[in-house]
C-alpha cells in the first residue's frame, strides 16, 4: 500500500465513522451500514500499521532526509502507533456502539495523525 492510498483509507475511515457516530446505535451487529464499520477498521488497521515508516520513505524520496523532517516523522509514528492501538481496541470489541465510535472520533491520537497527514500530504505537494 502506497502512501497516498494509506491516507485515503484512514481519511475514508475517518469519515464513515462521523456517520456512524451519529446514528446513535448500541451495536455494529445486525447487518447494514453497520456492519461496514469493521470493515473500514480493517483498512484503517491495515493503513496505520507501518505508517511511520511509509511516511519517511515518501518524504525522504522528496525531501531528503534532512533533520528538520526527523522530530516530526518521530511524532507521526508515535501518533499512527496510538491510532493504531485505538483502532486495534475498537476491532476487539464484540459489539461496537455509535458512543463509542464519537470518542475515537473525539481522540487526540487519531486527530493529531490526520493533522500529521495533512501536513505530509501537502508538503509533498508544494515540491512535487
């Protein structure tokens, strides 16, 4: 998985699980929308796992490997492992409500790592 892919995959778990969060439900279980939930975790799981490292691959090919990237590629792999343990809970869960999904929705971790991802993709963008 390339890293544009990885984002595309957190970003589209990201927003199905604002819909979810807001359909007030107590379980995923029951057929549906819901039971989509899990599987945008799976790729959200799949897309975190090795984030950090596909993140330094695709901004050292870009903007070499210089010091001033270190302290943040740092920080984004930190805040992927956090999502990712977050994520990884979620999944663990035989049922998963709605309330639940909003406070994941609401978690410093995964919010801070879109924020990451932002900052990546549009850095790579300004030197392409």
């Amino acid at each position: 998985m390339d890293l544009d892919q990885r984002i595309d995959a957190i970003e589209s778990a990201y927003e199905f699980m604002f819909a979810y969060a807001a359909q007030g439900r107590q379980s995923d279980q029951g057929g549906g929308a819901a039971s989509d939930l899990r599987d945008y975790l799976r790729k959200m799981e799949s897309a975190l796992d090795g984030l950090g490292e596909a993140v330094a691959e695709a901004t050292r090919e870009v903007l070499g490997d210089t010091q001033a990237w270190q302290a943040f590629l740092d920080a984004v792999s930190q805040d992927a492992a956090r999502a990712l343990a977050i994520v990884r809970l979620v999944l663990s869960k035989p049922a998963i409500s709605s309330l639940l999904i909003d406070n994941v929705n609401g978690s410093i971790h995964l919010r801070a790592l879109l924020t990451d991802l932002f900052v990546v993709d549009e850095s790579l963008k300004q030197q392409a």
